[in-house]
C-alpha cells in the first residue's frame, strides 16, 4: 500500500492475511472488500471509527462470518486454524 503504514498495526496485519487467504481461495468479491476497508482503514484519520466498520463484517447473516472455504468439496480447516 503506502509509505506511512505502520507495520506493526494487527488490523493491517490480520487484514492482509485474510485478503490473502480468500483471494487463494476463490473468494474473490470479498478478498476486494477487504482491501478497499484496509485502504480506508489507513487512510483515515479516525482509526476507531474505520475499525468499526470492519468489524461489521462479522455480524449477521451475508456477512463475513458465513463464507466456508473449500477445496474439492471439503472445507478447509486445518488451512483456517494455522
């Protein structure tokens, strides 16, 4: 992304490995959103409020919370929990 990010932040950190994880995985429309919430996430100024809509992702049905990764009809388990 850019210059100013800070490296050690764990939202950009767990965000980065989930981007990864879904794009791997054929997930692509939410690997997309995830990316556009980094991007808004570093580029706010108010970190609370960008982390706030993160965590909206993880809450109802559609959400975040709903997608199984599979692999020939198997979900990936072990690949989630490592």
């Amino acid at each position: 992304m850019e210059a100013n990010i800070d490296k050690n932040d764990k939202i950009i950190l767990l965000l980065e490995e989930s981007i990864k994880l879904l794009s791997e995985n054929n997930q692509k429309r939410w690997a997309e959103g995830l990316t556009c919430l980094m991007r808004q996430y570093i580029e706010s100024d108010n970190k609370q409020e960008a982390a706030v809509l993160i965590k909206k992702l993880y809450g109802g049905a559609g959400t975040l919370n709903d997608v199984v990764l599979h692999k020939d009809r198997k979900p990936l388990i072990e690949e989630i929990i490592n």
